[in-house]
C-alpha cells in the first residue's frame, strides 16, 4: 500500500517515531539540566533520580537485559558489596529491577489479547492466594505505612522474575544461559570463601565477636562481615546447582571434564561454608533425579549412591577436622551426631533473643491460640512484623512485642507474618512446581536440553521447601529468592510453551 507521502508503511508509525525520538531528546536535555543543578546546590538525593530514572526506562524497555542484570548483581554483586563495604542499601537496586520486570508483565499481560485458554499451573494461582493472605493479615493488623513499605521491598519485586518468565515468554536461550549461569556462580564460590576463611575467620576470632565465627564464610551472598550472614542460603544454592548439574550429566548435555570441574569446585566451597544440610540435599537431590534408574539400571544407581553417601560422609569429616575438632572432645562419629541432632532439639537456643529452629517453631505455637487470637494463628501479624533488623523500622511489631528474633528460619518468618494458611500456601507453590516439572521432563516438544534440566528443576522443587525450615532462604534471602521465582517462572514459560497439547478445552 502506497500512502499519501509516496511511501510504502504506515504515516503514523513514522509520526509516532519521529514525536517519541522528539520527547526523548527534550525529557533528556531537562534531566541533564536538573541535574547539574542539583549537583551544583549539592543536592545529591535530587539529583540522582534524574540518572537512575533513565536507566531504569531503558531496563524497561529491555527486559531481557533487566533479568540478566536482576541474576548478575543478586548473585554476585549485592551481596558482596554488603559484606565488605556495609552497603546494604544496594538492595533497593535490585527491588527497582525486579518492579520493573513485574510491572513489564503486569502491561503486557493487561494489553495484549490471548486467542485461546492455557492449562493453569496452579502455581500462579497459590502465588495470588497468598498474597491475598498476607495482604488481609496486614490489613486486619494494621500494619503501619512503613512496615508495609519494608514488607513490599522484601517480598514484591522478586515476584517479577516469575511474571516475566511466566507471562512474556522470553527467549529460551537465554533461560538456558542463565541456568548455566547459576551453575558457573557455584563453581566460583569457593574463591570467596576461601579468602573469608583465611582473612576474617582469624579476626572474628581474635576480636571475639559473638556466634560462630564461621558464619562469615558465605561466598558472595552477603551479610555482616563479623555477624550473621548467608551462609545457611549458600549452602542450600550449592545442593540445587550440583544437583541441577547431575541432572544435565544424566542427559548428556553438558561434558564430563566440566561436570567433575562443577563438582569439585562446588565441593571445596561445601567444605568451607559448614552448611550441614548440605549432606541431606545433594543425596536427596540425586535420587530425584535418578530415581527411575532404581528399577531400569539398578546397578548404576548402586554405583551412584555409594558415590554419592561416600561424598557427603567426606564433607562432614572435613566439616569435624576443619572446625569441630578443636572445640570438642568427642570423637568424629559423636561429634557428627551431635552436630546433625541440635538441629532438631526443641529446647536449643543459641542466645536469650536467638532461637534455635525447632524452638522458634515452639516458641510461635506457644503463643498463638484458635480462641485468643484465631486471626493470627490462621493468617500472622502482617508484612514485616516478623523483620528482626532494618535501617527503616528498626524492628517488626511482633519482633517488639516479644523481644526476640522471629526470622530464624523461612517457616517462623511466614508464620509470624502469613500464620498457618499463608506457610501452607507458600509451601503449596513448589509442590504444584514439582508436580508440573515432573509432567514437562520427558515432554516430547522440549528440547532435550531443556528437558535434562526440568529434571534437576523438578529435584529443586522438593529441596526449597525443605529450606524454608532450615535458613530463611527462599522466603527472605535475595539469592535464593532469586533461584526459587526463575525456576518456577521456568516451569511456568515451558508449560505455555507446549500449551497446545494442554491445553484446557
């Protein structure tokens, strides 16, 4: 079609350009000037906005770049920058990538029209009721302004990974690298914790700083250089990259030579986290993922098992010459025992304000009853009642009002602040992501490729939950939060994917 000014395409299309290149060049003339002006009078805070907003308009325009950027800083740079410079307000940079995404797909979901129904994961839908639980708790508590802003901060932003992996089908070869990437994060980690165990183990020790002093090794993952730290987190990411990694040894799709390098590097930063779940995780991980070779290749998996429990045994051994012995009298069997077993002593508790997992449990049924308060029981105290420290509010309602940390572990968290109904739900997410994992696996229209790691994603599905009662992890921790919503987003994109042949009739 030829219109009126001689050339073939739409007038509108090049008017449209031409008056959007026009206000780009006007919106960015009047940015540099405030900003000059703002840096000129020395005002900082005013001035920033003027560079960040236009970069925050690119990364909104280019998603992809947005999740790239949203994996590399979560899983290597924020955390680092909190532990050795104490610049733990970067998190807000991570909390704007991830609305940015979650606002790209709340758009493009809302204005593009969809021909046809696709068979629900019920992951979405478990994600919604959840958040309705939290949202009426906080509503019913009256959760002030500020609490609501800290609570939104943790828990929003990251959900824009999953809406837009979910609902913008990006381009899979970019999920592929980004899985590859995570595994290559594994593979780094035990530079950090090598350095964090030579340089400041020794003057945590020497200034005397309270708990354990090897909760400073935590990789990249961040935290308080001579406090707590992520090191709990870190051990769980390593078990679900080790085992997302067997998963694509199983399927052939990655090389042996850098599947040992993956293992044995991942291995050496196990060996110096001292993450004791570790030794639960990686078997429990593998016999997912091998676990049909228990009746077609029964010797294999002998094979793998005895491998597998033989590792696990030597980490733990290293865990007692490296860090247990000189503490204890026991020998190495008792000393393990004792290890593995405070975990899940009810009366534990490391410090009058610190509870010990199991305890913290305890502690919340204790005060909670269906006939005092049947609203917190069901449904917690709202967003971020439980925060045991933040720059804002120093301190969660609940976490005042008791005097004691609540965020010992995810479970507490998300009881004190979602009770009952919203940990069930919340725990309910991954099991509809196991059940979906498992069905996509062997589907004919995956790659193989894609196929081999919606095995390990599916292992990972059984693993997260479980550390919602060991660390904070998937609830509360940026890289972990990370991991869990791109791999449920990963679910989520491959089951549209091959909607066609589920699709809902």
């Amino acid at each position: 079609m030829v219109f009126l000014d001689g050339t073939a395409g739409s007038p509108i299309r090049v008017r449209t350009n031409t008056m959007g290149k026009v206000f780009v060049l006007v919106a960015t003339i009047a940015a540099a000037l405030l900003s000059g002006l703002g840096l000129g009078a020395g005002f900082y805070l005013i001035a920033a906005p003027f560079f960040l907003v236009p970069l925050g308009v690119y990364l909104l325009l280019r998603p992809d770049l947005c999740l790239v950027f949203f994996s590399g800083l979560t899983l290597l740079v924020a955390g680092s920058l909190k532990y050795f410079f104490g610049l733990g307000q970067f998190q807000w940079a991570l909390s704007a990538l991830g609305a940015a995404l979650l606002g790209y797909a709340v758009i493009r979901t809302a204005f593009v029209k969809h021909s046809e129904r696709v068979a629900s994961t019920g992951i979405e839908q478990a994600m919604l009721l959840w958040w309705l639980c939290l949202l009426f708790s906080s509503v019913a508590n009256g959760t002030p302004v500020l609490d609501w802003l800290v609570g939104l901060r943790i828990y929003l932003p990251v959900f824009g990974i999953f809406a837009y992996l979910a609902y913008c089908r990006p381009d899979r070869t970019l999920l592929k690298k980004i899985l590859l990437f995570m595994i290559a994060i594994s593979a780094i980690q035990w530079v950090f914790c090598l350095y964090q165990k030579i340089s400041v183990v020794p003057i945590r020790i020497a200034s005397g700083y309270p708990g354990s002093p090897w909760d400073s090794i935590v990789g990249s993952f961040g935290g308080e250089k001579f406090g707590g730290g992520e090191s709990g987190s870190l051990g769980v990411y390593l078990s679900i990259a080790v085992v997302l990694a067997a998963a694509l040894i199983k399927g052939r799709n990655i090389r042996p030579g850098l599947f040992f390098i993956v293992l044995v590097c991942a291995f050496a930063a196990m060996a110096m986290v001292e993450s004791k779940v570790i030794a639960l995780m990686v078997p429990l991980g593998c016999l997912f993922v091998y676990r049909e070779y228990v009746f077609d290749r029964p010797a294999r998996f002998l094979i793998g098992t005895v491998f597998v429990v033989t590792l696990m045994f030597g980490l733990l051994v290293a865990y007692y010459y490296l860090y247990w012995q000189e503490h204890t009298s026991r020998g190495l069997f008792d000393a393990i025992f004792t290890r593995l077993s405070y975990s899940f002593d009810p009366t534990f508790q490391p410090t009058s304000t610190n509870l010990g997992r199991i305890k913290s449990l305890v502690f919340w049924w204790d005060r909670h009853s269906i006939l005092s308060d049947p609203l917190t029981l069901v449904l917690g105290h709202g967003l971020a009642s439980a925060v045991s420290s933040s720059s804002i509010i120093g301190q969660g309602a609940a976490v005042t009002e008791f005097r004691t940390m609540l965020d010992v572990t995810g479970a507490s968290k998300l009881l004190w602040e979602t009770g009952l109904l919203g940990l069930s739900v919340f725990l309910s997410v991954f099991v509809f992501g196991f059940a979906r994992a498992n069905q996509l696996k062997s589907h004919p229209l995956l790659p193989p490729w894609h196929r081999a790691a919606m095995n390990g994603v599916g292992a990972s599905m059984v693993l997260m939950p479980l550390s919602v009662f060991y660390e904070v992890t998937v609830v509360s921790s940026p890289p972990m939060q990370f991991v869990a919503m791109f791999l449920l987003g990963y679910v989520a994109y491959w089951w549209r994917e091959v909607s066609g042949s589920l699709r809902v009739k």
